[in-house]
C-alpha cells in the first residue's frame, strides 16, 4: 500500500492530517519497517503510519489475527481484549474488540484499564482462543503496543508471528475493515483472579507493612485489593504515582529498574517503617523488590528476588511434589536457580529470553509441571496454574508471604540470601546496557562479537557461543566462575549485556562477596567498552 493510499484509509483523521503533512522523506522513512512482532508483541511511538501504533495499524492486526484465528478452526470462539492506560490505549482496544466482533468473535472487554496479567489469566480461565492486551509495559511515554496471547494464556511464537504478519500484508484498507460495537463484561473474571491470587499466600500469623507503587500505571488499585483480600491489609501507598498517568509525570522511564525511579518508594517505606516495599511496572506485570539492610534500604535485583522466590515455592511443596516439578530461568538470569532446584530434587529449565518461551518450560519435560518461572528483568511467575505469563501482583503476594514467614521465625529476605549464598556459593550478577541507532548498529555489534570474541575477561580466559541471537562467553577456575551473555533488545533500541560471578564461600561470606564483587567490577569494565 502506498503511503497516499494509506493516507486515503486512515479512519483517523488525526494521523492521516499528520502523515499528510511530513516532507517526503520522513513519510518515507514511516513506510520503510512497518511494525514487526517481537519479544513482546507489537511496540512502536503513537503516531501515524504502518510503523506506529494507531487506529489504522490496530484494525488490521487484529483483522489479520482473526484470519489466523479461523484458519486455525476457531472461528466464533472467544478472544479477551485489554489495556492499559496508555495516550491511545482506550481507542486501540476498542478498535480491535469491535473487529473481533464483526468478524464473529465472542469478545470479552472492559470500560476500565487492566493490568496485563488480567488478559493471560483470562484467557487461559474461560478457555478462550486468544488475547490482546494493548500496552507498552515500561516502555516511554510516547510508546504503546499491541501483545498477543493463545490457548492456555501463553504468549505468541513462531509461526503464528510471522503467519499474523502475513495477513496483515493482505489486509483491507483500514476504513474498510469491518466494526460491530462490543459490550463491556462486568468484573467477575477480575474478581476470580483476585480470589486465586490471594489465595497463595500460606503463612498466617504475620502481617508485614508493606509500601507499594504502581508506578503510574494500572496495577495500583487491583493489588491493593488483592494483597487485602490475602490478609495483607497494612499497605502504604506513594501517592503522586498511584493513579495511572500516561505521562509518567515522575520517573524519566516508568521502569522499576531505572536509577531513581523507586526513590519515591524507599523514602515512604523508610518514612512509615515498612518491613517490605513492592514497585510494580505500568502494566503490572513486573515486581521489583526492596527490603530493610542494616545500612538501609535497597532494591534487591530480579536475580535475588527470583531466587527467594524459587526456594521459597519448592520449600513449601508437600514430599515428592518437586520432582515432578519444573522451575525455569531465562539464559540471560543467573545461574543459581540451577542449584537451587537440585537441592529439592526439582527439574531446572533454561530458556531463551522472554515468557513466550520461559511459560513453556515444561512442554519437553513429560511428566512434570512448571511451579515458577522468572526473568532477571523483574518478571516472575509464581502461579502458572493460572497464568503463564509474569504477573507481578502474584509476585507481590508471594513476596509478602515470604517476609511474613521469615519473620515468624526472626529472620528477613537479607538473611534468607546469606543462607542461600552460604549454601550455594556468591552469585554476582549486573547488566550493562548500550544505546544504539537502530537494528544496523546491534547487528554489526553483535556480529563483532561472534566473529571475534573476546578471549578473556577479568583476567580468565573465555570460550565464545552462540545461542539464537546471544553471544556467551564463560570461564573461570574452581574457585571463581565468570559468564557474560550479550543480546540485542527485543523492546528497545538496545544492546544489553548481563554479566555473572560466581564464588565459592567455606566459612568466609563477607570475603567471598568483596571477591567476587572485584571480579564483576572487571567484568563491567570490559563490557562497557565494546
């Protein structure tokens, strides 16, 4: 389609005023890379043309998931549609559930935002054929998306990427796809999602003071609900960033992981005496974490909560139930998840990056169950039973449990991590991320380090290999292991490069730590000057 074809089309006259207006070259460059699917569905600025999100690039993905759909012998089956709070957000929903609906889809939708995991719980609770959620996660403000689910509440893979992307290349003009207006459902799937996820937590008699941010996003109100229907009712809440605001007034990047951007929170932990504070993203998804040290607050890592959180689940099970169990980490997590699963006698899975793979882990272990799941970008899964996806409201009550129980004996998440350094050894991990100009510059990156590779780092040698489009390089002695795995973003404009040192303890914590803090150091350095 030409651009002054699509110009013709656009149902919104809004981006088609914009599109008609740019010079040559600019409307150009918006028809040269149409939208992709990638790590996490579509994502691109809100703006005009086939390379961003709007209404006319909304109707046609969704008419060309509906052909995918009915090939597939779902026609007349039923799909969820949800979103976020996002500027467009509103608009791009509405716009696929009434395709969904003109095309003979059963659809299910609200008139209020909803946190992601709602959409995969939803899916894979009413046996629906598909879903889509429209958000952009932690993405700029500027940005939104479009994130597809299947069967069972689980990501999209290959080929039903590509195969969507086929349609869309054969899809009507945009003003020519057919729309029937939809209903909005009431709240009782919500309420069952609540019901479910206050019901992990197990530990009673402790009820920890927690401070929470939604971090200007969709997730405040719901697991404020839910961690007070587990019990959890001693919630404090930051204020300036609990109503979802697509501007994103105070963080630079809406990202628990970001410098700064839990600020706010540890200070209103500090403030009120919280025994645990929980930041979630804006679309809910992801929990970051941050406890009480003897020097103050910090933010633990999505490594360090994902391994708490992985000891913590396999402990609980009843005699015999981990060795049907499969607990996964991506190839860009640590390592020590590994051993923890051995201890308990549990199955440990490594995936490629992403919960469209890590959801799945268990699909080549006959005979065993995935019980938890978790990417060090701050996505757990703790209740695949009912949603295979990240879910930081989940996470968030399983965290709170997890301070309870340790409380209940005098202990804390600081002392819970000596135990499992002591027990498994130091595991360091930190990332290095470099901004690039676009997919050309991650290629030739990429590409430099697989053709030659670095031969050693911090002073070990290093064997390279490849795996999909990571490079990994891994060496050390039998004192000290070094792993560096290098991947260009699937969300962002990003090279990223994860790096892990891991040290054997005896009796020495304190110096194992200083040690194989030294050697991430050296590590850092190196990555940052590729």
């Amino acid at each position: 389609m030409t651009p002054e074809d699509w110009i013709a089309h656009d149902p919104d006259p809004v981006t088609a005023a914009e599109l008609a207006a740019l010079a040559p070259a600019e409307l150009a460059a918006r028809f040269a890379r149409p939208l992709t699917f990638g790590t996490a569905g579509l994502r691109g600025p809100v703006r005009g043309g086939p390379d961003a999100m709007n209404v006319a690039v909304v109707l046609r993905v969704s008419w060309a998931l509906c052909q995918v759909l009915t090939r597939r012998g779902l026609a007349g089956s039923t799909v969820v549609v949800g979103r976020d709070a996002r500027h467009g957000s509103a608009r791009f929903a509405n716009a696929a559930a009434e395709v969904f609906a003109a095309q003979g889809f059963s659809v299910i939708s609200w008139e209020h935002p909803a946190p992601t995991p709602i959409v995969a719980f939803a899916v894979r609770h009413v046996g629906a054929a598909a879903g889509v959620q429209i958000t952009a996660s932690h993405n700029p403000p500027a940005d939104n998306g479009y994130k597809v689910y299947l069967e069972g509440g689980l990501q999209i893979i290959s080929p039903t990427d590509r195969e969507i992307e086929a349609a869309i290349a054969g899809a009507p003009p945009a003003d020519q796809i057919l729309r029937q207006a939809v209903s909005p459902l009431d709240d009782t799937l919500v309420d069952a999602y609540v019901a479910r996820t206050a019901a992990l937590r197990r530990t009673a008699n402790r009820t920890p003071r927690v401070a929470l941010t939604a971090m200007h996003g969709v997730g405040g109100a719901l697991a404020v609900r839910t961690l007070r229907a587990a019990g959890f009712d001693d919630v404090h809440t930051v204020t300036s960033q609990f109503a979802p605001d697509p501007d994103f007034p105070t963080v630079p990047f809406p990202n628990p992981e970001e410098p700064g951007a839990t600020d706010a929170l540890l200070e209103l932990a500090g403030r009120v005496g919280a025994d645990v504070a929980v930041a979630l993203d804006p679309d809910a998804d992801r929990c970051a974490v941050g406890v009480p040290t003897s020097v103050g607050w910090r933010m633990l890592s999505g490594d360090e909560t994902g391994w708490l959180l992985g000891d913590y689940i396999l402990s609980g099970m009843p005699q015999g139930q981990a060795a049907a169990s499969v607990v996964a980490s991506s190839v860009v997590s640590s390592q020590l998840l590994g051993k923890i699963a051995a201890n308990y006698g549990a199955r440990h899975v490594e995936t490629l990056t992403g919960f469209k793979w890590l959801a799945r882990a268990d699909a080549e272990v006959p005979g065993c169950r995935l019980a938890y799941a978790y990417e060090e970008a701050i996505g757990h899964c703790v209740d695949p039973v009912a949603v295979r996806d990240k879910d930081g409201i989940s996470a968030a009550i399983v965290v709170c449990d997890l301070v309870a129980h340790l409380a209940a004996q005098g202990d804390s998440i600081p002392g819970a991590l000596d135990r499992l350094a002591l027990r498994h050894g130091v595991h360091s991990t930190a990332a290095v991320s470099r901004r690039v100009a676009g997919p050309a510059e991650a290629a030739a990156m990429m590409a430099r380090l697989h053709t030659t590779p670095p031969t050693e780092l911090a002073g070990f040698a290093v064997t390279a290999s490849m795996r999909a489009d990571a490079v990994f390089l891994t060496g050390g002695d039998r004192q000290t292991s070094v792993r560096v795995v290098v991947r260009p973003s699937g969300t962002e404009p990003k090279v990223k490069c994860y790096t892990e040192v891991g040290q054997t303890v005896g009796t020495d914590l304190v110096g194992a730590r200083e040690r194989a803090a030294a050697v991430q150091e050296q590590l850092l350095e190196s990555v940052r000057n590729w």
